[in-house]
C-alpha cells in the first residue's frame, strides 16, 4: 500500500512542479495583459484612439510590423543584412536621398558642391539637426561617422565597400564639411544615401563601443526604446523631428506612436498574425500568399521592386565547354525562363532580362524579350560545337559527357532550389547531364574553390557601378566575379562609367555593358526580387525607398 | 546506495563532455563559414575575408580551437558569440526560462493527456474511447512538430482568433505550442499506460482483488493504475529529451523566445561558442533530470532501494 502511495506522490510533485511552471507564467501573462504590452490586444489601442479622430492621418497608435528574420545589430556601419536596415531606417538619417528617377536631393546636407578633378564633396549641413540624445548633429559628427567607417575596429566590412573611394574629411566650419576621395567616383553621391551610411550619434558610439548595435541613437523619424531578443524591436516617435527628406509626404515627426517590429521566422505564422489581427503588417509574403490576401477586401498586399542586379545565374567561363560563347548561348535558348518564374511565383515576380534591374540608372528596356526560349536552336549550337547526342540523351564529345555543376545555396531562399531543379529538367532535353548541389558553404565551395559551372546571385544597389564588382576583369583574386568574365570593352566601359559626369552618356555605357553582358550569353537573368507586405487595409501610407526598404514617416491608422 | 550515487554524477559528467566535443567536431567538419552570414563576399575582398576570419579565430588549428574551448570552458567562460560578442552564458540565462515553461508545460500536457488516455483506453478495450486513444497515439507520435503546429495556428489563430500565433508574453501565447509539443509526448504516453495497464489487468493480483470482492472501480485505480504508472515516471526522463529538442521547432513556428530558438539561429550562422553553449547546457538539464528521476526509483520502487 505505503510504496503506491509514495510512486503516486512522485508523479504528483512531478505534475505539481510542471502545472507550477505553468502557473507563473500565467500570472507573467495577465500582468502583460494588463500593460497591454504584447498580446493580441496590441492592435486594438490604436484602433480605439484612431476612432477619437477619424479624418486621414490619423495621429497616434502603434503599427505592429512582421519581419522574416532577426536583424544582427542596429549598428547601421556594422550591419550587412537587409532585414536590419527595415530597422534601421527609422533611427537614422544620410546626408542625401536618392528619389526613384535617380536624382540626389538634400537629406541632412541642404546642397553640396562637387570640386572640378571630382576628388572632393563639400556639403552644407541642416543646422537644426539634433541626435536623439541630445547631441548636435554638425560636421564635427559627419567626420566622425565616415571616419569611424574606415577604422578596421568597426568591422565596417559592407559599410567600408559603400564608402569607397572615401580618403578623409575636413571641416570646414560648424556646418560645412568636405569630403575627400581617392579617386573620382559617380557612385558616391548615391551611396551616401545608403541605409549602411546612416549618420549615427558620435556621443552614444563611443559610450557604448562594441554594444551601440543594441543601443542605437541617431537622427531619425524614430527613437530606439527596446530589443528583446528573437522577440520584438520597438521604435517610438521623435517628437523633435523636422528634417524628413523628399521621398515622403509628412516633413515632420511620424503620426505613429511607435513601431514594434515582432521577429517571425516561419511564414505561415508571419501571415496568419495578419490574418488574425495579431499584427497589423508583415513582411516577405510567399507567392500563394499574395494571390489570396489580394482577393481578400479586409487586407492589402503592397509591393516594392528592389533594384540593383536581378537574381541571376552566372556561368564559369573558367570551366569547358562554357569558356565558348556557343555553348552559353545553347543554356541561354535551352532554358525557359519566364515558364519557371511564372510557375513558381504565380506571376507575383517579374522576370529579369539584363545584367540590372528596371529602376537601375542606364537600365536597357530593349532587352526585354530579346532572346527566347528555342530548344532547337540550343540543340543546333551545341551540335556545332561538336557536342553530340549519346545512346542515353546526353551529349559527348572526346568521350567526355556534357555535365553542368550547378550549385545553389541553403535555405531555399526565394525557392531558389526550385529553380535548380527545373533548369536541370530543362537541360536534359537539350542533352545537358546537371548536377544540382545545395550547400551551405558557398564560401568555400564558390568563392574558394570555383567549383561550380553555373551559381546565382543578386545584389540591391541604387548605382549602375555595381556591375564592375561582377563583370569588370577581376583584380588580383577578387571574389565578385563569378562569370570570370575578362572583357576588355566591357572594363573599359565600366571604367568610364564610374567617372562620366553626365548622366545621359554614362546611361549610354551601361547599356552597352548590358547589350554585350547578352550577346555574348555571360549570365541568365532570372528574378527581379519584389519586397513585399501584407498589411490590414487599416495601415495607410505605407512607402518604400528607392532600393524596396519600407518608410513609415506617412503611415497612419485609419478606421 | 552512496557510492551508486556518486558513480551516476561522474558517468553524468563524462556525457556531458563527451556530447560538448562531439559537438564541437561536427560543427567544425559541417560546411559552412561564419564570415558569410557576417558580410556580402561577392564584394569584399580575400583580404577582408582573412581579416575577419582572424579576428573570430577560425583560421586557427582545429586542436587549438577545441583546447582553447575546453581551457575556457574550465575556467567558467562560455565565450561569447561571434556574430555579435554576446556573451553565450547571460545569453542563455536570459531565453531558458522561457524555454522552460513551454517544456514543463508540454510535459504536463503530455502526462495529463497520455494517462487519461492510456488508462481509458485499457479499461475501455475496443471501445470508441479505445480507438479515441490509438489513434492520438499515433498521431502523436508520427505527425511531425511543425506541421502539426501549423495546423493548430491556422485553426485556433487564423480561423478562431482563439489564441495569439506568436510572441512568449502570457498564457495565450502558451496553449498552442504547449499543446503541439505536449501531444507528441502524449503518444508516446498513451501507447506505453494502455499497454502496460492490459498487461497490469491480466496479472493474478487483479484476479486475487476482484475475488477478493473489491469494487472493479477500486481494482483499476487504486491498484491496476499505481502499477501500471511506474514506466510512465521513466518516460519522464525521455520527455526532458524530447521536449528539449522539440522546442528548437516549435519555437521557431510561433515565434517564441528561448534557447531551441538560439541554438537554430547559432547553426545557421555557424556561430560556434552559441551553439557549443547552448548544447552544454541542454545535455546539462537533460543529465540532471534523467538522474533525478532514476534516483527516484529508489523512493519509488521498493525492489530497486533493496538491490541498491
């Protein structure tokens, strides 16, 4: 009798430790119901104070906002991810802003005046600019900030590369600054208006060191309040703001209260928040996804083009046969493209045709349907290059098999797997054995070793420049060329491109960078990428940048 | 009994070291580098890329890397991540709590939901309530975590908007996850109660009570259940395993805090010394529980505290 009872008090104690656990948490939770902090309800203060004044703009309220992954600091010069910079967007400002059309209009710098040689920007500052913390906002912190960049202590990697060919700066006076270079450079301007050149506060740099990506202070429409880990960032508004640049409507501070971005991974969760009402807005919406929220009158799928280099697959002319323009041609007409966008996109992505994306500075429309699909025509040039047809379908030649490596990164991002996967059906029918690997170590596998014949990439850039990184003869053992592509034209351009001051002629060399980047079949243009949120129709206002990053100086909640 | 004791913590101890270095050299030989998830490689250059590669200390000999992990290890420092010089140890003080209430919470779905079940379905053999539980059992243990927590989330969240889909904040944000992990563990529960109570119910003792004139509802719990129970106290060893690792993926689906959550992040960047510490740290609750609970047999089981 007695042993029962005492078997039976263990798994008691054991339920009663594990229900206790439970129990405290449910206490935890009623106390962050109450504060109305992460609960459902969250959405429910803004819509109750949006009824107290219905009109448009609505001032106040809290707009919940899903992003994809975490970001890996709000430290805009140490940050190399895209989903940090939706964050960091709303602490800080740049110098300038580049609109749509590619102009460059003032930000934080009211004009700028650019020296003959072209080796040095001086800019005249806002002189009613002030940090979040206090800290004056003048050229003593532009200097600071450009220069903290360079310093290898940062680990400034993706910030560094934008600043190039940045030297040193001067000040001038109070609210003058110039900005010397090393060499000419067309692209700096734009990059200035980069999210990863954002003007930090040189007060809170350098009081929290290595930490500031978890304390981040600048000048923007927003104030960092908190970071819980894997959880949520909240931004409140800067009631001091004034400075807003051209690309929104609203000069002044945010209508909304505050942001809180929530971290959801899994996308089925990410939507299904939207849909609950659990989140106002969400991020990176899969393509079945936008096909019902569109039809759906309660929500609204809103959708930014990032422009830059498309998605594209680019071909190791380092490896046989693909050094032979006739047998890059042969990929180039034996693959169909638009039937894989269009099959795994739902029609949701445009397909890319060129080496850069609509949008982009010099960006050349004419190659857009260009070339099509034509498996005969793919089969006759491999023919011609003396590739045949074996008793199994595949081609030889020298009693060497046609293979293709084509290695792709992990996680399936944007389904690039998928893509590998009909191209390597696509490939069989005109006689091509691919073989298909998906590692995680690109790095090494791709950058290191060379080992692949055909893999993707994409770049989000405001500036045609961004070629020469990827086509432009490679310097000693640089990484971005991936076609290993030496053409001497092509450097030329590029060369000419980076420093030609008139933008019309400098359109003009992109384009023919392109026109030849497609005659000579050198990549597969696949994807444009469309960044993309779903929101409740509740959320007005809602903008996107040049380069696809969401604004929220004109975001009100109506209703 | 004291020397069974102390024999248990040290064959403890060595699992855990030996689990942190077989960690340590998977993650090394897995394909992978760190610096990739840290900046875009198509535009920096190999010196950069050596450059940060030197400041993480991974250009270093492997027997290096893991004498030097080891040698900190010793000394209390858990390193810090490589991505963002976290410290790893504050790191996982601060996300465990919340991983440990979804796992005592599930734990607790699991034993509630499996018992009751396990119990009904024996007595009730071959009935609806039979069935009922069979197949939860199987459910529970062939439907994989993620999809059976999709499910509920589309069901409970999307359709009902009974319960938030994400965030670790209040009991709301506890009953989905709880009940997705919980009803893994549930059957396995199910399926060990029914059968070890089928096998309770056909002993002689069950006879001998019955003839004895004893109520049937006296004959199954009071006597029939309380030994039956005793392989589900076990199952409570393998359930801190279970519900450890399942918290990397439910974690994940509803976007809770915790440490599955860290350690699913660490290995997707390759961070190291956060994958290395959350291990450590898991094998650490999971030896500590599995020793409690075969210490428990003694308390328990009074045929164990005689041979001890």
């Amino acid at each position: 009798m007695y042993k029962w009872t005492s078997a039976l008090l263990a798994l008691s104690f054991a339920l009663t430790l594990a229900l206790a656990a439970c129990g405290n948490n449910n206490n935890n939770g009623d106390g962050q119901a109450a504060s109305g902090d992460a609960s459902p309800s969250a959405a429910s203060p803004s819509a109750s104070q949006a009824d107290g004044s219905p009109s448009a703009a609505a001032q106040g309220g809290e707009l919940t906002y899903a992003l994809a992954t975490s970001p890996d600091t709000l430290d805009p010069q140490r940050s190399g991810l895209a989903v940090a910079v939706r964050v960091i967007r709303t602490i800080y400002d740049n110098l300038v802003v580049k609109l749509p059309d590619n102009t460059i209009k003032p930000w934080l710098a009211t004009e700028w005046t650019e020296s003959e040689d072209g080796l040095s920007y001086t800019f005249k500052l806002r002189q009613d600019v002030k940090f979040q913390d206090g800290t004056p906002f003048n050229a003593e912190a532009v200097k600071y900030n450009y220069d903290r960049i360079l310093d290898p202590a940062t680990k400034a990697a993706n910030a560094s590369a934008l600043l190039k060919p940045y030297k040193s700066a001067e000040v001038i006076d109070e609210y003058t600054v110039k900005l010397n270079l090393e060499t000419p450079s067309r692209a700096f301007l734009g990059n200035l208006s980069q999210a990863l050149l954002g003007i930090v506060s040189p007060t809170a740099a350098k009081k929290y060191g290595d930490q500031f990506g978890k304390n981040p202070v600048g000048t923007g429409p927003f104030k960092f309040v908190k970071w819980e880990e894997n959880a949520e960032i909240t931004v409140e508004r800067n009631p001091d703001y004034a400075w807003a640049p051209e690309i929104v409507d609203n000069k002044g501070a945010p209508y909304l209260d505050r942001v809180t971005f929530k971290i959801a991974p899994e996308e089925a969760t990410r939507i299904g928040s939207v849909q609950s009402g659990q989140v106002l807005a969400a991020e990176t919406v899969p393509p079945q996804n936008i096909v019902s929220l569109k039809s759906n009158p309660d929500f609204q799928v809103l959708q930014a083009n990032t422009i830059g280099l498309p998605y594209t697959l680019f071909i190791n002319q380092e490896h046989a046969p693909w050094g032979e323009t006739k047998a890059r041609q042969a990929l180039q007409y034996g693959i169909d493209n638009g039937a894989i966008v269009k099959t795994l996109y739902l029609g949701t992505y445009e397909q890319a045709w060129s080496a850069l994306t609509p949008g982009v500075l010099g960006y050349d429309a004419s190659l857009e349907n260009a070339v099509q699909p034509d498996v005969d025509k793919a089969n006759a040039l491999l023919d011609e290059i003396g590739w045949k047809k074996g008793a199994d379908g595949i081609r030889e030649k020298d009693g060497k098999k046609l293979t293709l490596r084509y290695v792709d990164g992990s996680p399936n991002r944007e389904k690039r797997n998928d893509i590998a996967a009909i191209i390597q059906q696509q490939l069989k029918k005109i006689g091509i054995d691919t073989e298909v690997v998906i590692t995680k170590d690109i790095l090494t596998e791709v950058y290191t070793n060379s080992n692949y014949d055909l893999y993707g990439n994409s770049q989000v850039n405001g500036d045609p420049n961004a070629l020469s990184a990827f086509y432009h003869t490679a310097p000693k053992g640089a990484l971005g060329n991936l076609s290993k592509v030496s053409d001497p034209e092509i450097d030329q351009w590029l060369e000419q491109g980076a420093v030609e001051k008139d933008d019309a002629k400098r359109a003009e060399l992109y384009k023919k960078v392109q026109q030849r980047i497609k005659d000579e079949a050198i990549i597969l243009p696949i994807y444009v990428f469309p960044y993309t949120v779903a929101a409740s129709k509740s959320v007005q206002g809602l903008k996107f940048d040049l380069l696809g990053y969401p604004l929220f100086n004109d975001v009100s909640l109506a209703k | 009994m004291f020397k069974a004791v102390t024999g248990r913590i040290l064959s403890s101890l060595l699992v855990i070291v030996g689990s942190s270095a077989l960690v340590f050299v998977i993650m090394y030989l897995l394909p992978g580098d760190p610096v990739a998830s840290m900046i875009d490689v198509s535009s920096a250059s190999p010196e950069t890329i050596a450059n940060l590669r030197h400041q993480l200390g991974i250009d270093r000999p492997f027997l290096l890397q893991l004498a030097d992990y080891f040698g900190k290890l010793l000394r209390g420092d858990f390193g810090q991540s490589v991505l963002n010089s976290e410290p790893v140890l504050p790191k996982i003080a601060k996300h465990f709590p919340a991983t440990l209430a979804l796992a005592a919470c599930s734990a607790a779905v699991s034993v509630i939901v499996g018992v009751l079940l396990g119990v009904l379905s024996a007595i009730h053999r071959n009935k609806p309530i039979d069935l009922i539980a069979r197949i939860v059992g199987l459910l529970g243990i062939s439907m994989p975590a993620f999809w059976t927590g999709i499910l509920l989330l589309l069901i409970f969240s999307v359709r009902l908007g009974w319960f938030p889909a994400m965030g670790s904040h209040g009991w709301r944000t506890l009953v989905l996850p709880a009940l997705t992990l919980g009803l893994i563990g549930a059957g396995f529960i199910v399926r060990m109660v029914r059968n070890s109570m089928l096998e309770v119910i056909g002993d002689a003792f069950v006879v001998t009570l019955r003839a004895k004139g004893l109520s049937e509802r006296a004959v199954m719990y009071r006597h029939a259940l309380r030994n039956a129970l005793i392989p589900a106290v076990t199952m409570i060893g393998v359930l801190a395993g279970e519900m450890l690792a399942g918290t990397v993926v439910i974690e994940t689906v509803f976007s809770r805090q915790g440490i599955g959550r860290i350690i699913a992040d660490a290995i997707m960047a390759k961070d190291l010394p956060v994958v290395q510490g959350v291990i450590l740290f898991s094998s650490l609750v999971y030896v500590v529980v599995n020793l409690l609970v075969d210490l428990s047999y003694a308390v328990i089981d009074p045929r164990v505290r005689r041979s001890a």
